[in-house]
C-alpha cells in the first residue's frame, strides 16, 4: 500500500508540473505514474531496510506518445526519498541518457517542485588515468618492453599523438579540463584515447599517488551525494559482475529504472561471453614470462618475489606446452570448414571429447598460475599500504597495474578454458560454443568462443534478487502482445507485474499500414530484393520524407545499384557517414522544401525521431527475422527443438515482432504526425504467423493489396 504522503506529493508535484507547461493530463501517463508508485511503494523492508518479499518488479509497455520518463520519474523519486534509496535510471542509448541529462531531468527540477541532485555514472574507461598519462610522456621509450601482451602491444606514440598527450596533461593541471573524455572540445581516436586509460583491475585505487586528483575517483566522490544515477545497461551489467557496489551504489540499496529495457538481455548475453585466441594467449604467456625477468631486475632479485615468480615460470610452461596442443588440435578442427567458412559452431554448444580433454588441461594448469600472480600482485602491493617490504614503491606502482591486468586475462582464458571443458547441466539452458578463424599482423589464429545462449540466471542471481526494487519499460516490452518471451530472457518469473499503456496517438485517421501487391517472397532472396527496387523507383518520385529500413548490408547496396539514377541525388545511405549526420542533413533537405531518401539498417529502426514533415513514409522491405546461422540463436534454437518446441514460433516470431513494431514506431512521433508506413513483404498476409505480428503493432489503419 503506497504511504499517503507519497501519494500526496507525487500528484502534488505532477500538477505543478502540468500547470507549468500548460498541459493538461495524459491517462496513460497518469495510469504509469500510479501503477508505478504504487507497486514500488508497497515494497515491504525491515528495520534495517532490507527488502522483505518478492513483489519489487514490475514491467510497464508504454506506447509512444505517453511521456514514460516523465511518469517513471515523477512517480519513483518520491519513493525511493521515502525508501532511502538511490535511483538508478539505465538507458541503452546516449541518445536517451542525453534526454535525460538535458531536457527531462532538468524540467522537472525546475517545475515540479521536486528537490533532488541527479549525476552521470560512467565508467573508468571515461575518464583520464594521470599515472598512464605521466608514464607515456616520461617513458615512452620503454612503452614496448612494459606492452601488457605482446598481441596487444603499443607502438612508439606517434609525435603528434606526444603532443596532443602534453597538451592534456596541461589542459588538465590548469584546472581547464576535468579529465572526462565526454567534456573534450574535440573527441580523440580510440586508438589515441585508451592508452590514457584505466580498468578496475589496472587501477590501483587509494595506493595511487594521483588518487587525491583523480578524475574517476572526484566523479564518484560526487555521485554519492546524487539522488538520482544516470547509466547505461553496459555499466549496470559490469558492476553486477564484479559483485555489485563496486562501481554503482549497493543493488540492495538501490531502485533501478531500465529505460529501452528490451536490449537488457542481449546486453547481459554478450557481457557474459568469453572468448580467447589461441596463439594470441601464447604470446601473452610469452610475454608474461619476459616480465617475470624483468621485474627481477627492477626489484633488485628481491627475496620477496623470488619464490613466487619461480612458480609462476614453471606454471607458465606447462601452459605453453599445453596451448601448443591446443592449437594443433583447434587447426585441425578448423579444416573441415568450407573455404568460405570462418566459423565452426558446435550443436547444442555440445564440444567434441578431445577438445574437453585438452581445455580442461590447460584449465588445471591456468589454475595453478593463478593464485600465483595473485601472490605476486598481493607482494607488490605492500609498499603502497605503507607495509614493511624489500620492494621500492615507485616500482610497485608502476607494476600493480601490469601484473594486475595480466592477471585478469590469465583468468578469463581459464573461465573459457572452464567452459569448454564441463558440459551444461541437462534440463538447464546450454551454453554455445563455437570456433572462428582470424587474420591478422602476427598471422592466422583461431578463437574459441562460449556464450550463455540466456542471461537469464546471471540476471536472477546477481540483478533481481539483490536489487530492493525495479522497473523495466519501453515502448515495446511484447512481443506479439505478450510478456512472456522478456520475462523468460531476464529470468523474472511469468508472474511479475506488468502492464501495457496505449499509445493516445490517433493511429486508425492518422496513419496506414499499406501492403502491396508483390509477386516474389522474401524467401527468394535475389529475386525479392530486385521487386524491392522496381517498387522503390516507381513509387519514391512522389514520396518526400521517407526511411527504408532494411535487414542487410546486402540488400541493402543491391537495391541502391537498381535505383533509377534520378533518385541517387535525394538518396542518403547508412555507412557513408554518421547516423547523426545523415539525419541532419535530411532535416536540412525537408526545410529546404527538398525531398529525401533514407536508406538504414537496425539501427534505423528504433531511437529515430522525425517528427511532422521529416518524415512521412516508413518502409520496411522485409519481415526482421534474424540471422539463422548466429551462433548463441542457433544454440538455442536447437534446445528449444530439442525439447519438443518450435523454435521459429517461440523465438524467431517474438523476436520479429518486437524489431517489426519499433521500425514501425517511426511514423508517428507526436500527436499532429500523419503518414504510412509500408511493407514490401506478404509473408504478414499468406502465413498463419502474419496476423500475430499486424495485431501486434498499433492500430494502424489498413490498405493490404
């Protein structure tokens, strides 16, 4: 039951908010913010403020149009108050999280009569490491010799790249630049930029002589004093990793808002995949076993070191020994593949025996090394807490991050190694495993991957049922008008709470869903993609404002070398220059009166906003099913087969759908937008599946041919 003085001041605030604007209220709004405030203010906690019970997630689908940031933050900010809580609001994209920092969050400061501090969290990876820097500009010649893995290793810095370094490390010590990449006038390279940088295990926290000035460390500093925490999903997933509270404050602590929560799954997904290159590793073991001697030299033969290091070398060979092996065996493996072929994906993530044999081999012997250079990292470590030790502190500081980082990446060839060697648990879902060839300055090499086909149980473990409470939304939650298919990826029970707001758009007077008469199904590929073109140059002549959304590459240049040559001046394609740019530049040709052609691929289907006369015509060329042959779909496809299933109903159409209804979201943007969209794929029409995916999207008016 939500307490009555939230209640009293969450519509308090949202009628001060409304009269400021001189809006009148929205029902689906007001339906979100209620729905919202009452389950996560009925969070039930003990003294202490634990959590107590289950009923802390909940969904809310709302359609474009409803003004869902402004309801989730009118109704949680006054909770999580109440509650003590941080808020945590995780977007997908910096599209997003810049709405928030510059126009959402900042309006309703101002007008609702709210009082809070909001701040951006981001990671280290934003932000200057002064030790990196000072060390490029002072040691540059002993760049190579220190390179963390010889696969990896840095080059003699350009000196243009010194100056601009220099150039920095002033900006920076005058107090003009605060050491956040985000706040430079002009971006810099990522080659250039992460030299300067630093990860949590790099990093060697308070024992740094810089940590007092540190720019990582003075943003966190502040986002303790925040009330609200503006993320992205990546940087949730990376400190859920490591435990939680590492980098964002306690899950326990926190109420977490994911925004676009449709990409959390996949994110978690490829977050928790690893994978290792084979000759790549044994250049680093190699260049492990040069730095062992090394640090002998800089630390003078020191006795503390002495005895581990020695573990580490014999460690180090049997691994050698061991990955030679594997080589061998993972080449001929590869053989058996087509010319045409990269990769070599293994059925039901199911791993020959041989290769189990191997990998958990070398899993035993990476396990020996590791609580070695943990030793190691432990030693170096006691000059900086001011310990008694026969190691100088300068030295110390300059290897903790070297042996820190190496320790990492012997870990996660062992985790791979791990992975490859211990079958999935039956009835559980499997893991895909898979094989792909690389080439390269150092030569060919082959890469083993594993993957959670569902982040399911990670997401369980270390999200849900640590978290005091959270909201998942977005304007397409569904798929094909159900929970279901999100509620399984992020292993929330197909009980949570969860609720679908309609957009309050006129969409049956506003906007058509037009399918027209064509002769070849998209199954006939080449055959399809050449009507595709002759439908775009009959009709794109009469069309001003348009986006053509297409599902590859391919298709996508085939259709662009079939366009009537009169088209190409108006045409803007994806992969000719930056998504913001080809939008600005189509804004500017629809205020010149011109017309204008968009062709995009996914990336186009969803975050677009084209408001009014910029766009007037959405079309899809093709239903958006995925890939067939992507490794973690195909894993899973065969479990689901497996256990009596169809995996084309349960995953490929939930999936198509939801990519179906955001491309289709294009259209309509506010209230006063008008237009069509139109679907140059009959499959919608003549296959059973078809009237799942039009029932799913908006209630569009119809013109099918």
């Amino acid at each position: 039951m939500l307490d009555k003085s939230i209640q009293d001041q969450i519509q308090g605030a949202y009628r001060h908010f409304l009269a400021a604007k001189d809006l009148k209220p929205r029902y689906a709004q007001r339906h979100m913010i209620a729905a919202v405030a009452r389950q996560l203010g009925s969070i039930k906690s003990d003294s202490a403020g634990h959590r107590l019970g289950e009923d802390h997630v909940v969904a809310v689908e709302a359609g474009t149009g409803t003004g869902k940031t402004i309801a989730y933050l009118m109704a949680a900010l006054p909770v999580a108050d109440a509650m003590g809580k941080k808020l945590i609001v995780s977007t997908a994209t910096v599209a997003l999280q810049e709405q928030l920092l510059h126009k959402d969050l900042p309006e309703l400061a101002e007008l609702s009569g709210l009082e809070f501090n909001y701040e951006i969290a981001k990671g280290r990876r934003r932000y200057l490491c002064i030790s990196r820097l000072e060390r490029i500009l002072t040691e540059q010649n002993d760049l190579t010799q220190m390179a963390l893995y010889e696969d990896e290793m840095s080059q003699v810095v350009r000196p243009e790249d010194l100056k601009t370094y220099a150039t920095l490390l002033d900006e920076f010590a005058s107090g003009r630049w605060k050491g956040d990449r985000d706040d430079l006038e002009n971006d810099l390279d990522e080659q250039v930029w992460m030299p300067l940088t630093s990860d949590h295990l790099q990093c060697t926290n308070r024992r740094c002589s810089h940590f007092d000035a540190c720019p990582f460390f003075r943003a966190r500093a502040d986002l303790d004093q925040a009330d609200l925490l503006v993320v992205n999903h990546d940087l949730v997933l990376a400190d859920l990793a490591l435990g939680g509270g590492a980098i964002l404050p306690e899950p326990e602590d926190s109420i977490y808002i994911f925004d676009e929560a449709h990409h959390l799954g996949d994110k978690a997904t490829g977050h928790f995949a690893l994978s290792m290159r084979v000759k790549g590793s044994e250049r680093a073991l190699k260049t492990l076993e040069r730095q062992m001697k090394q640090l002998l030299e800089d630390t003078d033969k020191a006795i503390s070191v002495q005895d581990t290091i020695e573990r580490i070398y014999t460690a180090i060979r049997v691994s050698l020994n061991h990955l030679g092996k594997l080589s061998d065996l993972v080449s001929d493996e590869v053989l058996t593949l087509p010319d045409n072929e990269r990769r070599l994906r293994y059925p039901g993530g199911v791993v020959p025996e041989h290769l189990i044999v191997i990998c958990h081999e070398l899993a035993q012997f990476l396990a020996q090394l590791d609580p070695q250079l943990e030793r190691l990292i432990g030693i170096v470590k006691e000059p900086l807490e001011n310990q008694e030790s026969d190691l100088d502190r300068a030295v110390a500081e300059r290897w903790l991050p070297i042996l820190s980082s190496q320790w990492g990446r012997i870990q996660r060839m062992m985790w791979l190694c791990r992975s490859f060697s211990q079958p999935d648990e039956k009835q559980k879902v499997p893991t895909a495993r898979w094989l792909l060839t690389h080439d390269s300055e150092h030569g060919s090499d082959i890469e083993l991957h594993s993957a959670p086909v569902s982040a399911e149980s990670h997401l369980k473990d270390l999200l849900w049922e640590q978290c005091y409470g959270a909201l998942l939304t977005s304007a397409t939650l569904t798929a094909v008008g159900r929970f279901d298919t999100l509620f399984v990826q992020l292993g929330l029970p197909l009980t949570t709470p969860a609720l679908r707001l309609a957009s309050p758009f006129d969409y049956p007077n506003r906007a058509v869903l037009h399918v027209p008469k064509m002769k070849v199904d998209p199954s006939q590929a080449d055959l399809h993609t050449e009507e595709v073109a002759q439908w775009l140059n009959t009709n794109l002549p009469d069309l001003t404002a348009v986006l053509v959304l297409f599902t590859s590459w391919r298709q996508m240049r085939r259709v662009e070398e079939l366009l009537d040559v009169k088209l190409l001046p108006r045409l803007i394609m994806q992969g000719d220059r930056s998504k913001q740019a080809m939008l600005v530049e189509h804004k500017a040709r629809i205020d010149r009166g011109e017309s204008s052609i968009i062709f995009g691929l996914a990336s186009f289907a969803e975050g677009v906003d084209l408001p009014g006369n910029y766009l007037k015509d959405v079309i899809i060329t093709k239903l958006p099913f995925s890939v067939p042959d992507d490794p973690v779909d195909a894993t899973l496809a065969e479990w689901v087969e497996a256990r009596g299933g169809n995996a084309f109903q349960e995953i490929s159409v939930p999936a198509a759908s939801i990519k179906l209804t955001q491309a289709a979201g294009r259209l309509l943007r506010t209230e006063e937008d008008s237009g069509r969209v139109v679907l140059l794929d009959r499959r919608v029409v003549t296959r059973r599946y078809g009237q799942d995916l039009i029932n799913a999207l908006p209630p569009f008016a119809r013109n099918f041919e």
